[in-house]
C-alpha cells in the first residue's frame, strides 16, 4: 500500500533499505497492517501510574511543542506502567502493573488523529509486568514481571491484523527483572534485572520464544534499585561493527555499557566481556538513543536532570553535560521521528518536559512543559514513548 508523504519522508527510506537489499532484507515494506491510512503527523502517548490513563499528545514537528489531544482511562486505581509501539504505528501496548495484564489499543483511526480508538484485552502476564517491548517485525510481543518471585518474561504472538496478542510460554530471568530491549536485528533481547544486579541475554527473538543464553554480573545487589533500563544499537559510523547494549543503573549512579561482537556465522546474543561503567553524575532510570546513533541519554530520577553522553563508533561514551530545567523525577525519555525533540516524563509534577536537541552537541534547549491531563492532576506519568519510523529491517544476518 501506498505511504502518505510525511515531513520525514518515509517513501525515500523505503527506497533507499531496498537499494541497500545486497545486505539487508526488508520484510513488507511500508503501510499500515489493518487497512487505515497511516498516521497524518507524529504523537506522544504517556502511561500514567497514578491513576491508569494513558494521555495522548500531537507534536508540532517545526517547534516540537507538544499539545494534549486525549486522556484515555484504561483501568482506574491500577498502574499503567510500560508502553511499545508497533512498528506500523497502529497498534500500542501497555502493561498494568498492578493486575498482571497487558493491554493493547489501536491508534490512527480513519481520521489518522492518533488517538487511541479501541481497545482489547486484557491478556493476562506472570505477575507485575514492567516493561514490554516488540520485535522488529512486530510479529511477537515481550513483556518483563517485576512482581513477586515470577522471575519471568511473559511471551506473546502479535495479530499483525488486528494487533490482538496470543500468550506464548514464559522465558527465565534473573531476580525483578525491569527493563527489556531488542536488538535493531530482531536477533536478541536483553533484560535487567533489580533483584540480583545482573543483565539476562537471549537469543530466539525472531522465533517468539526467548533462549536464555547467559547472564552477566552489574555489581554486587544492595539495598537500593539497580539496573533499570535497557537500549541496544548498532554501533554508529560506516565502518563500525558488533552493537552496543546500555543498561541504567539508579543506585550506582552509572551506565552499564556491554559491547556484543559479531561472529563469523550465526548470531552471539552475549555480550562476552565485564561491563564497563560510566558515570551519568545523577540516579541514571530512563534512557533513550539519538535516532541518527551519536547520542545517548539518561533521565535521572530523583536528581531531576538529563544527562547527554556522545557514542562512539565503537559504543564508548563520553559524559558531555546535563540539562535540568523543568524537570521533577525522570522516569522516562523519548526522542522524536527526526531527532529534533526529546520529552521527558516528570513523575514528581505530572508533566511532560519539551526540549529541542542540539544536532552537533547533542545538548538540550528547554522548550517548556505540559500537564498530562487537563485539568491538572496527579497522574503519575511514568512511560513515555513516541511514533516510530514504519520501516521493518529484519534478519541481518
């Protein structure tokens, strides 16, 4: 089907992942999986833990400014915690900490506003879902449970009609495990866990049914939380090889940075090498990676700042410095289609801090904030993600 012509132009990406076909393979191409015309413009959607809403947000995409559009009421009284976006950016996913469910909503109705329009579910998850996250292909769904002794990563099939999930077994994990993220691949997963300060690593992402393949020591577990979140990329530059994986760590105040090597023939899902620790000078929570790969973020809870690092073409940070403006208790960043605007979830005043990114430093110019609901309220706002770039790359290897 045809794409809309967007500001970022997602005809010209298509293209040009079909020119690069000597190496990559792109699996379907462009368009919206169940029959509506994509979204007309770029959106952010926000889970609010403090009274189970999820709050909807059209970007301008010229000042990045962000306008309310929607408050929708999930499920009252509980958590809603994590959020992933499909692929097509027509289906969204939220977890409910507090009930053990996954929920799944569709965006993009015949309007093409991006508000959420219906709503299915709720599949039931292992205990306490945390974070989820979704394969490239967008055909399996993965979900982390914080609660109890589950120690799991509840597993699900995606309907890529109409977004419905099918429970699909559960994956071993360390201790509370936390935040999950894939691989740009669609080859490996990667888990922190709390509990026990270790980073579980998978391989069989692509098959829905995750291998546990090793798990690595992230320092010796203490009273406080510790590792957090997750981010994995391709370690930036033309001539750059292997992926980088980043985990945050609230308690020691570090990234967790762990580089994952390509072999020869078939894919390593390990890292095969100690972390290497690096200072984000505040409780590093929530973490986001730069669209174009050069810069890397940290939110830092209760330190109420940003902290902006530079990423090597082999994956190695370097601190650059911190924003810290209308910012109250981070927990969760997000970067626009273009690379332009990051928004940050202030859990400690429901809103939603705006700033646009430097493109050569990579620093952060504050724009303002937005309440999450209106009229104000304490919402909690804990999860924050935005639309995403419809182009499926899988199966590199």
């Amino acid at each position: 089907m045809h794409c809309k012509q967007r500001l970022f132009s997602i005809r010209r990406l298509c293209l040009s992942a079909i020119a690069a076909a000597a190496f990559l393979a792109l699996a379907a191409g462009c368009g919206p999986t169940n029959g509506l015309p994509e979204l007309n413009g770029e959106f952010a959607y926000v889970a609010n833990a403090g009274d189970g809403s999820i709050s909807v947000f059209s970007i301008d995409t010229s000042t990045g400014l962000l306008t309310l559009i929607q408050s929708v009421p999930v499920k009252p009284g509980f958590r809603v915690f994590g959020l992933a976006m499909h692929w097509s950016n027509e289906f969204l996913y939220s977890t409910i900490d507090d009930a053990s469910e996954v929920e799944e909503f569709d965006i993009g109705d015949g309007s093409y506003s991006g508000q959420i329009f219906l709503h299915n579910g709720p599949y039931p998850a292992a205990n306490g879902p945390r974070a989820v996250a979704l394969d490239p292909s967008g055909k399996y769904l993965f979900a982390t449970n914080y609660g109890g002794i589950a120690q799991v990563v509840s597993q699900y099939k995606v309907d890529q009609s109409s977004g419905v999930l099918t429970a699909n077994g559960t994956a071993p994990t360390g201790v509370r495990p936390f935040g999950i993220a894939i691989d740009p691949a669609g080859n490996c997963a990667y888990v922190a866990n709390t509990g026990d300060s270790s980073l579980s690593e998978y391989g069989g992402v692509n098959t829905g049914s995750l291998t546990l393949d090793t798990t690595v020591s992230l320092g010796s577990p203490s009273e406080g939380p510790g590792p957090e979140m997750v981010a994995v990329q391709d370690n930036p530059g033309p001539k750059a090889k292997g992926q980088t994986v980043y985990v945050t760590d609230d308690n020691l105040g570090v990234v967790h940075q762990l580089g994952v090597f390509e072999e020869l023939f078939g894919v390593r899902c390990n890292t095969g090498a100690e972390p290497v620790d690096i200072s984000a000078k505040g409780k590093a929570f929530a973490i986001a990676l730069h669209p174009k790969g050069q810069f890397l973020y940290t939110g830092n809870s209760s330190s109420n700042t940003i902290s902006v690092f530079s990423v090597a073409s082999t994956g190695q940070l370097t601190f650059l410095g911190q924003a810290s403006k209308n910012l109250n208790d981070v927990l969760s960043i997000a970067i626009d289609l273009q690379g332009k605007f990051l928004y940050a979830a202030n859990y400690g005043d429901s809103t939603v801090a705006e700033f646009a990114i430097n493109q050569f430093t990579g620093g952060l110019i504050p724009l303002g904030k937005v309440n999450t609901e209106n009229p104000a309220a304490v919402s909690g706002p804990i999860t924050i993600v935005t639309t995403v770039n419809p182009v499926r790359l899988v199966k590199r290897f």
